[in-house]
C-alpha cells in the first residue's frame, strides 16, 4: 500500500507577472528536514525585494538564474517566524514546540521551500529562539530588514558612542530599523523623512528629524552640523 506524502497549503508562483495573474493558494508536498535543518510550522512572513522582484520576473537577467518561463522555485519568501514541527540529524540546540525566527536566504538546505506556505525548511544555523516578548508578526517583519540595518551600522558603518549618523527613508522598512540600532549603539542620529512619517522617526530615536517635502530653511540647523556651513 502507498502512502501519499503529507501536503501543505502554499502560495505557488506559476509564471512572471502581476501577482494577481501568476501566483495562486495551493496544495504542494510538505518539505521534510534534511540533516541540519529545521521544518517549521510557519506562523508570519514577510515580503522582500527579492519576493516582488522575482513574481514580476524584471530586470529580465534574472531569469537566467531563477527560470527562464517560470521560477524553478515556485513558493517566495525567505523571513520566517513559527513553530518547530520536526529536526534534522545533527540539530542539538533547537527542539519541537520552540518558537523562532530566521531566514532561508542564503542557506545551505537542500529543500525548494519558501515562507509563503504553512511549512517552510530552514538551515538550523539561520534561526534563533524567539523572544517571548515579540509577536510572530514583528519577528518576520525584522528579519531582513533588521539584519540589513545591523550590517549597515554595527559591521559597515562601526557606529559607536559619538558617532553622528544620517539615516535617508528613516520611515521605511530598513530605515526604521537603523534608527533604533544606531541609537542603541550610541550613536546622534538624523533620521530624512516625509511629514507623515515625522512623529514616527522621532518616537524610534532619532534626535533630528529632516522633512524632506519642506523647505530647505528646515534643514539648514542640522545641515549646518554636517557640513559646517550654509
């Protein structure tokens, strides 16, 4: 007697294109854990450039590396928060029932699975244990981003104590992220925002705030700090 293998329900991307035309909820095989890996029962993702930039398939070289009529991976997303179902051989530090976070991206996994699904796969090595005081939601939503913005300022930039930072989209995904970690690590920070955003920058820390719609009189004070003159 043969034993189907278990599914899943999954977001499946059937060819380039708007999303409303080319991706559709379906049924697909469950991924299983190779060694060192994690299956996780997916909880929150979230949406990156890569996610977008491969359902539309555009700049069109792309498609020389994810497939040329369709992607050869069929399910998006990389950031993940969720459940721990199941370990690989080799997985010491993580068990079922943790909660975490992390990312595919980049992984040494065997698996094709994407995040936009109930399960995903994931590299042991690419999650940690989720902090009981964040949301699934919040801990996908920080993943790209975060690790983006922690590159940029701690490893890239070196910001430290007395440090004076200048945070352009201080409002957006990456921008709010290096805001809070540029403060963290003590930096003076000058966050560039439009005037809806204004409040929201300040409330991460920002100690300036530069309009960007306003006029240029707005910013010569904090201007003036950066470049020594008018």
């Amino acid at each position: 007697m043969t034993i189907d293998p278990p599914t899943m329900k999954a977001v499946i991307q059937h060819g380039y294109g708007a999303p409303e035309r080319v991706l559709r909820l379906g049924e697909t095989a469950r991924p299983s854990p190779g060694a060192g890996d994690v299956l996780i029962r997916v909880r929150a993702t979230s949406v990156n450039t890569p996610d977008w930039a491969t359902v539309a398939g555009a700049p069109y070289i792309l498609r020389v590396q994810s497939g040329l009529r369709r992607p050869k991976h069929p399910i998006r997303g990389s950031d993940v928060a969720g459940v721990v179902e199941a370990v690989g051989a080799g997985v010491t530090d993580l068990q079922p029932g943790d909660e975490v976070l992390g990312s595919l991206w980049g992984g040494t996994s065997g698996s094709q699975a994407g995040t936009f699904a109930q399960y995903t796969v994931a590299p042991a090595s690419q999650l940690v244990k989720k902090p009981g005081g964040l949301s699934f939601e919040e801990a996908a939503a920080s993943v790209m981003t975060g690790l983006t913005a922690l590159i940029a300022m701690r490893d890239k930039g070196q910001v430290h104590p007395g440090t004076r930072v200048l945070i352009n989209g201080a409002s957006g995904g990456v921008g709010t992220m290096a805001v809070q970690i540029a403060k963290s690590l003590g930096a003076e920070v000058t966050g560039v925002c439009s005037t809806r955003n204004v409040e929201l920058v300040r409330s991460l820390g920002a100690h300036h705030v530069i309009d960007y719609t306003g006029t240029p009189e707005g910013c010569w004070p904090v201007c003036r700090g950066w470049h020594g003159q008018r």
